[in-house]
C-alpha cells in the first residue's frame, strides 16, 4: 500500500517527528484554529501568485505541517514540488482539531481564502479542496462564500478521496470501541481514545452509518445515521450543495470497474479470547447477520445486528489507512490492538482492513447503500462531479500515486 497523506488514526495529538526538521515551507500563517503553510513557487516571491488551497483531513488532535508535507512529498510522487515546478503555489491547511465539527473547520478554510486573496501577486484564479475531511470542509466553505455573496475568486474545487455520501468504518468495530472504553477506560484512558475518535463531531458527520455505544443494537441499512450527520448535510443544502462557480475535480483512491478488495462477506475478521473479554468481528454481508458479538467476564454476550446493508468492506473504494504507530494496525487491526490491551495476550486478526470510502462516494455518484451501485462500473454521467479521475486498484485512502498526482497537476496547469 501507498504511504497516505494523512494516517487517520496513526498520529497522536500534536506529533512531532521524531529529529527536529527544518521547516520545508517558505512562510506559515497563523489562522483561528488552524495554520497555513505556503510552498511559493519560486525562490523569488514575497506572496502567492498561483496559489492552491488543500486542506488536511480527519485525525485525532491538530495538523502538522511536517507530517503532512512529508505524506504528499516523499512517498511514491512528489506532489509538492511537482505543483511548484508547474508554477502553482501550494497552501497546505492545517487544523487545530482534526476531529471538531466540518462546519466550524470550514470557518478555518473561509479565513484561509481570505488571507490567500489578500496576499496574492496578480488576479490569477485559486484552487481551493483538500484531502478525505478537507474536501468536504472546503465545498461547504466555499459553497457558503458563495451563499453570502462573498467572492472566493476559486475557479477549481478539487476532492481527493473524499466522502461525498459518506465513509464506512464496520460497526462492529465501532461498537467494540466502545464496549472497550465503557468496561475499561477508566481504569487505561488509552482504550478509550479510539471510542472518543469515532464519537467525534467529525466522525459522526462524516459516517454514513454511526454507533455511539457498545451496547446491544440492530440496524436495517435505512437506520443509524448519525443526527449530526443529517445535520451537517442539511446545512450543506442550505447553502447549494456544492459550491457552484468552480469546476469540481476529484480523484479516487479506488477502483471504477466494479472489482473489490477480495475481502469475503460475513468473514471472521477478529476474534480475541482472554480472561478478561471474549470478541468475534465479522466482516459485512447482506441480508441479517451478526456483525459483532462481545463479552467481558461477568456479563451475557452483547450482539451488533445488521439488515439488508451491503457488502461494503470489500467494495471498491480507498482501504482504511494503517496506523504505524500500532504495528500498521487498520480499522480491524486495531479493534485486534484494544482486545490484546484489555487480555494481554494476542488477538486472532484475519482481515486488518477494508474500505474506507467507497469509490462512488468520492466521486459522488451513488449511494454507498445501494450494493448493486457499489459493484458496477461508475456512471460519469451520474457524477455530481465535472471530471474525475480513479485509482487502477484498491489502494489506501489518500495514497498520494503517481497516476492520481500527474492527472491533478496536468489539470491545474489549465487553470
């Protein structure tokens, strides 16, 4: 798997490599809630002339700018400074709270243009979008710009691997989560850092289907939407959808042919027993099934019950990133992590993986409810997108590739 921009749930809150590095940016500037740092494109300049916008994504705690220049630079395609050699100046957005809400975050974003305007040398256009969380922080901003009778001056809005109708994290995962947190937490704050994440504001908005506890549940495929989520998509009606004067690329860290991951439906995918809690994660399938059953030691089994949703972990789409700090731990991975935390001994971990973001929700095309929809070829002709690009295989959500790159730096060259 390519290196990710952003590990998701890798990075502790404020991480800082490891050997102090010098700072790869020419200057940074210092927003409410966020940072900016700016890449000009050459030596020469005072201030942006080309400037793009891309906004970090969903994590726990704030951006940094090392961590997130190192994950678009010095992985499999070097973004930066391919977009710096093409004349373009790069604006990379950080966040004080990766986590808080898209609205309040898009409040960083509208600061973030403002700034970039005032600074710029010249009338050239902006491009304004981010990655995963970043995509949709900069639509809803630039959308709402757009409903206030603001001039963003953005003639292109680009997505790469963003939830447009929503992530998938396995609710069996998530309730596990938190069936960890409410037996143990208290006595190891650090098993219940994964369960503050998936409640987050962000998560919730962001999740097509969320569970905010480990506790006994069924859910039919229409149910479990999050109120935050129908909140969030309700303030993105009201002020367009997507914001309309730009064009809108995307890109998609997953396939448009229909093939998945190879990941089976109703799979074992974890299963720990220990003298503390017992734990049986399977992967998603159709129809009713039981998608998680969870124990501690002095209480009945607790089930997560699923019906009629389709087979999402293995559906074409960008993978669930790995968190190094966990032994490359993913989102089954580190269920696998909490359970051998709480029992001392190893869990059984047969998948680590799987889909993240559907390949039709990042280029916005169907609904990841619908299993037919998942499994075909993408309809362009659907897309609420003007032009996209997707992925030849499966690979992790937001892999910076060569193919993904060049297609965004040629495209932004026409700007």
């Amino acid at each position: 798997m390519s290196k990710p921009v952003v590990n998701i749930w890798g990075t502790s809150p404020g991480a800082q490599p490891a050997v102090a590095k010098a700072d790869p940016w020419d200057t940074e500037w210092e927003l409410r809630n966020g940072t900016a740092w700016v890449f000009y494109s050459s030596s020469a300049q005072t201030a942006v002339r080309r400037p793009v916008i891309l906004a970090d994504g969903f994590a726990m705690g704030g951006s940094n700018g090392h961590v997130l220049y190192d994950g678009l630079e010095n992985g499999d395609y070097p973004f930066i400074s391919s977009l710096r050699e093409s004349g373009l100046d790069v604006v990379l957005l950080g966040f004080s709270d990766r986590s808080a809400s898209i609205l309040d975050n898009a409040d960083v974003a509208i600061e973030c243009i403002r700034r970039t305007v005032a600074d710029r040398e010249g009338d050239a256009m902006l491009t304004v979008g981010g990655f995963s969380m970043g995509g949709l922080v900069t639509r809803y901003a630039l959308a709402t710009m757009e409903r206030q009778m603001e001039d963003h001056q953005t003639s292109t809005y680009l997505s790469y691997d963003t939830p447009h109708h929503g992530a998938w994290l396995p609710l069996g995962v998530q309730a596990y989560a938190h069936f960890v947190k409410e037996h143990w937490g208290k006595t190891n704050p650090l098993l219940g850092l994964y369960s503050d994440l998936v409640n987050s504001p962000a998560a919730r908005q962001m999740l097509r289907w969320h569970v905010e506890a480990g506790t006994e549940v069924t859910l039919d495929v229409a149910a479990g939407q999050d109120q935050a989520r129908t909140d969030f998509l309700e303030a993105l009606q009201r002020v367009g959808d997507w914001p309309q004067r730009p064009r809108l690329l995307g890109v998609a860290n997953g396939t448009d042919t229909g093939v998945g991951n190879d990941i089976p439906a109703d799979d074992t995918a974890m299963a720990a027993q220990g003298p503390k809690a017992n734990a049986q994660l399977r992967t998603q399938g159709q129809g009713r099934q039981t998608v998680a059953q969870m124990a501690d030691a002095r209480q009945a089994p607790v089930s997560i019950k699923t019906v009629n949703f389709p087979e999402l972990d293995g559906a074409p789409g960008g993978l669930f990133p790995k968190a190094p700090l966990l032994e490359d731990a993913a989102n089954f991975g580190m269920a696998a992590a909490l359970a051998a935390m709480v029992n001392e001994q190893p869990a059984e971990l047969t998948h680590n993986t799987s889909t993240f973001v559907p390949t039709i929700s990042a280029v916005a095309s169907a609904d990841i409810d619908d299993h037919t929809a998942l499994y075909t070829k993408v309809d362009r002709d659907r897309s609420e997108l003007h032009d996209f690009l997707c992925a030849t295989t499966n690979e992790g959500h937001t892999a910076m590739t060569p193919m993904l790159g060049e297609w965004i730096v040629a495209q932004l060259q026409e700007m």
